[in-house]
C-alpha cells in the first residue's frame, strides 16, 4: 500500500511539474514576442519643412449687393394697360416700363385745368379793374387765392396721373415680368425688380480685431461658387463707424468691377484681403500637427547612423510647435520646427518617443494652399 502511494504522489507530482514548466515556458514566449514588437518600425509618412512665401490675410464671408437694386411697384392701383419691356432687358434711367389705364385721371385733369385757365382770366381782368378803381382790392386777393387753389388741384391732379406710369428709377437690368397686360394691380404689387450689376458690392463682416489692419483701399479677392476657378478682384470702399454690440463684429463693403453680369446680388461670397507684407514661414501639412489641450507637438524624424543590417535607424522625437495662421491644407509653424527636418504626416496616433520608424511615402496627405471640392 505504501509503495503505491509513493508512486502516485511521484506521478502527480510530475504531471504538476509539467504543467508549470508548460505555463513557464508560454509566458516566456510571450514576454520575448511582446518585447520584440516593441521594437518593431513603425510605418509612417513624412515631408520635409520647407519655407514658403505667406501672405497674412484676413478671412470673411459676405453677400453680394446691388449698387442699386429694388422691386419695381406702383403706389396706386389700377389695370395694366401696356407694358414696355421685356424681361432681362438692360434700360436706361426714365424709361417708361408700364402704364395703367388713367382715363378718368386724364379727363380729371383737363376738367381741373380749365377751372385754372379761367381763373387766371379772372384775375388778370380784375387787375386791369382794380387799376382803373372799378372793383376793390379784396376781389383781387380773392382772385389770387382762388387761381393758387385751382393751379395746387391742377399740380395734384397731375401727380395722380403720372403715378398710373412706372418709369425706370435708375439704369440696371430687369428680372423676370410678373405682371400682364389687363390685370388688376393692387397697390404695392411687384411688377419686376431692376437691378444695377456693374459695379456690384460685396458686405461682410470682420471682428473688431481687425480694425486696425484693414483701411479703405485694400484690395479684396472675392471668390463665389458658381465659378469656383475665378477671383473677382475689387477694393474696400467702406467701412461701417460703428461695431455691432450683439457680435463685436464691423460691417465692411467692398466694391467690385461687373461687367459681364456675373455676380448677382444675394449670392454668397468669400472674401479674402491681404494685410501687410509677405513673410517666410516654415509650413506643414495640417495632417503633421497633432492638436491637444497641452500643446500642439509634431513627430521630427531623426537619423541615428546606421543599424547593423547597414540601413538607416529612423526614429521619432516629439516636439512641441507655435502653429501660425492656416490656408487650405497647410499650416504656419513659429517655433519648434526648422527648414529641413523630416516630420511625421501620417500614422502618429502610433508613435512615442524613440520608437524606430520605416517611411512609405506611396500616400501622402494634401498639402494644397488652395484646395477646392471634387466635381461630382
């Protein structure tokens, strides 16, 4: 009995030693395998930081403004008797567009201006009494009130008939009729709007920091979308004396040349205005910058000789920058970065300090001033 119980506890006792050994030598592997990936390049992409000429600009948006522009009316009813335009048409100032029947204004009118005519030949003939001393002065001054009461009707009456014609307040170019000949206009209702397209203003707005960089004169780029490959260019004319309290901002209108009509008033427009002197600024893609509430760092690739299979030992080094001002796809960079130095654009999310690095620079991030939107 004894001899089976040792041979027992020595057959457990192997199992159990196995077992160990087994888990030892697993949990080795592992610990070899997990230190070895650390080791291991990371992939990246790079660009070198180059200087570049950078333009300081301010940024707006704004909205595209007739020099004149209105929705044509008239202040009385009435029936449309003739129309003379045509939609789109370019007229000048005072041409007549529309008329309304004014016949019983017309004959109002006449009826007015003979009790005017005979009143003057009242008057006249009781002056040439009132020098012979045949009537008294009294019925001459009555006389005169009444021809000014009479010639007041006349003006009025007059006023009321040309209210019946809409005539072109200034020169522009016509939209789209709404109105036909024989229909009953109210009072107020829109016949066609006029606008004046050449030259057109754009307002934006800038906030009250800006005030000291901009003056009246500045040139102004204006891009719209409708043709997303011009720039219109103009000058401040513009700027509003007062900054809006609700917004801190200040209301600037620039003007812009028009000539072929292809800005429309109410149209969204950017704005761009040049500040100051060029600068050379050390610039990166925005991709290169990692943004955080510490600090904005970049990843600088640096050269440590030759590893012992004879290639380059890459590795990261993390750098805290001064970020400038941004255009499109690039940023500025003040301080922490040199013309030269190799920087991490792509893959930083897996990086830390002096982690070996293998570049593939097959895709790289955009890095254009001025990017635009695919066409679909």
């Amino acid at each position: 009995m004894i001899k089976r119980m040792l041979i027992m506890l020595v057959l457990v006792g192997v199992v159990l030693g196995s077992v160990f050994g087994f888990k030892t030598f697993v949990d080795g592997k592992v610990k070899e395998f997990m230190s070895g990936m650390g080791n291991q390049p990371q992939t990246v992409s790079t660009t070198k930081a180059a200087l570049s000429d950078w333009q300081p600009e301010l940024e707006a948006v704004g909205s595209l403004r007739a020099v004149n522009g209105a929705d044509l009316s008239l202040e009385v009813a009435g029936v449309v008797e003739a129309i003379d335009f045509q939609s789109g048409d370019d007229v000048e100032q005072g041409k007549v567009l529309l008329r309304l029947r004014d016949e019983d204004e017309v004959a109002k009118l006449k009826s007015l201006e003979a009790v005017a005519d005979l009143s003057q030949i009242t008057y006249e003939r009781d002056v040439k009494q009132l020098a012979a001393k045949a009537i008294a002065q009294a019925i001459v001054d009555n006389d005169a009130a009444n021809l000014r009461n009479y010639r007041a009707q006349v003006a009025q009456q007059k006023a009321i008939v040309d209210k019946k014609t809409l005539r072109a307040p200034f020169s522009g170019h016509l939209g789209v009729r709404q109105v036909d000949v024989g229909q009953y206009l109210a009072a107020g209702t829109v016949i066609v709007t006029l606008q004046a397209l050449d030259p057109i203003y754009v307002d934006f707005l800038l906030p009250q920091q800006s005030l000291d960089k901009i003056k009246v004169g500045l040139p102004a780029n204006v891009k719209v979308d409708t043709y997303p490959d011009k720039t219109f260019t103009g000058k401040i004319t513009a700027i509003n004396p007062k900054v809006e309290a609700s917004s801190r901002n200040v209301q600037v209108r620039a003007t812009l040349a028009n000539p072929e009509h292809k800005l429309l008033p109410g149209m969204f427009a950017t704005v761009d205005i040049d500040v100051g002197s060029a600068q050379r600024l050390v610039t990166l893609p925005q991709t290169a910058i990692s943004y955080n509430p510490y600090g904005n760092l970049v990843y600088v690739v640096d050269d440590k000789g030759k590893g012992p299979d004879g290639k380059p030992m890459l590795v990261a080094r993390q750098t805290f920058v001064t970020t400038g001002a941004t255009r499109g796809d690039q940023v500025s960079v003040l301080k922490g970065v040199k013309e030269g130095d190799t920087i991490v654009t792509g893959g930083q999310m897996k990086l830390r300090n002096g982690v070996p690095l293998a570049i593939n620079n097959k895709v790289l991030p955009k890095d254009d001033p001025n990017p635009r939107p695919l066409d679909n």
